[in-house]
C-alpha cells in the first residue's frame, strides 16, 4: 500500500492552528495595532534595533520562524480544502499550488533569519 | 450516449443550507487571514535582513490607516479562530479519560480557551516588559 503524506501536512496544520489559537489574537494587537500607532507599548519595541537584536537571537529566531511557517502550513492546508469545496476537484494541482506557497514562504523566512545572523 | 443528460443537483452554495456548513466555512475561511497575516510577518522579516531603511520603510507602511483597518479584520478572524480551534478540538484529538470517566467536550473547549487567554496575556506582558 501506498504510505499517504497526509500525516505529514496535518500536523504542521494543527501545529499551525494551536499556535495561532494560543498566541495569534494577542500578536496581531502587538505586531499590526498597538505599536505602529504608538499604543500601550514602548514606541521602540518594533525599532530595527530591538528587532533585529531579536531576531538574532536564537530563541528569537525560532520563535519568528515557527509563527510564519507553521501559520503559513496551517493556511495552506485549510485553503487547499476550501478551493475543493468550492467545486474546484483537481487535489492534486491545488494542493501542489497551496503547500508550495508555504514551502516557499518557509524557505525565505529561514533564508531572512540565517542572513540577519547570530 | 450523448443524448443523455442526467440531471446533477447543483452544489453551488451548498454552505448556505445550513447554519452547521456555515459555522464551518466562518471557519476555514479564517485561514485566509492568518496566510494574509503571515505573509506581512514574512516581508517584515525580509525588509528587517535587507537592513535599516528597508525595515522602517516597512514599519511606515503598517502605520497607514488601511493597514491599520486590515489588522482590525485580521484580529477579529484571529480570535474567531481561537474559538472555533476549541470548540472543534473535542472531535479533532482522541478521547481522552480521566480517572477512568470521558473528558466532556465543555471541559476541552473550555480548558483550550483559558489556556489561549493566559498564553495572549503572557504574550502582552513579556512584550510590555521588554523596552519599559
């Protein structure tokens, strides 16, 4: 029989889901509200320095490459599943298409951080 | 053959039958939003490689009014996410026992939606902490 890799894909779709479950609502308020409109937090706390300090670091840098690949998996995933539901039946191509966005978004993302350095 | 021409019931809209497939699709659709959100991360992570100028060039971009309306959306799909992520999470992980007794569903979503609560305020305060 033929092994599925559906394992595979599911689980960096829960791992993506229970990641933005947990933690998502409260970064969406830091990164896209309070702090470019000067809200509540420092106005530094997104500066380049504390940034790119930040992502220097390598728990830093774990932590920003698991939120932007895992939500993008988590994405594809679902979206891959809503184009069939909306009738359009080619799984295959579809998901070619949605899984290779993530994957490329995950290759840039680690490209980024191994650049920004240690 | 070619005559034939039987009839297929149409599935357009089939999520609008019912208030269950319409929870379900407020569901999946979140998943567009939490790409989109990656996505801005993602640029930001390459303008922040690409150095100084670039980065704040994003930085201004996410203070424009339009960004600022977008992330409203983003987060409203963010903890709708949340809530449907729990609510769901009694059917999508195994049975669990307790003592020899099932876990209830409300005891899961529950448990779940307090766990993301102390997770969103844990996440606040470590970054309020950081530059103050």
């Amino acid at each position: 029989m033929k092994r599925s890799n559906e394992p595979i894909f599911w689980s960096l779709f829960g791992a993506g889901g229970m990641l933005a479950a947990l933690i998502g609502p409260a970064l969406v308020f830091i990164t896209g509200i309070a702090v470019p409109h000067g809200w509540i937090f420092a106005p530094d706390t997104m500066s380049y320095a504390n940034m790119h300090a930040f992502a220097q670091n390598w728990a830093g840098k774990i932590f920003l490459f698991a939120v932007v690949s895992l939500f993008l998996w988590h994405a594809a995933h679902r979206i891959a599943i809503l184009v069939h539901d909306f009738g359009i039946h080619a799984v295959t191509v579809v998901k070619l298409f949605s899984y290779g966005f993530a994957l490329v978004g995950t290759v840039v993302a680690g490209y980024a951080l191994l650049g920004i350095g240690f | 053959m070619s005559n034939r021409r039987p009839y297929v019931r149409s599935m357009d809209g089939w999520w609008k039958r019912d208030a269950y497939f319409m929870r379900y699709m407020a569901r999946e659709v979140t998943a567009i939003f939490v790409a989109a959100y990656a996505v801005i991360l993602l640029a930001g992570l390459v303008r922040l490689n690409q150095g100084e100028a670039a980065f704040n060039g994003w930085l201004q971009y996410l203070k424009t009014p339009w960004m600022l309306v977008f992330h409203l959306i983003v987060l409203a799909t963010f903890v709708y996410h949340t809530w449907s992520w729990f609510k769901i999470m009694p059917k999508t992980m195994p049975i669990m026992f307790v003592g020899g007794k099932r876990v209830q569903p409300g005891t899961i979503t529950g448990t779940g939606l307090a766990a993301a609560v102390v997770a969103c305020l844990a996440v606040l305060f470590i970054v309020g902490g950081m530059h103050s």
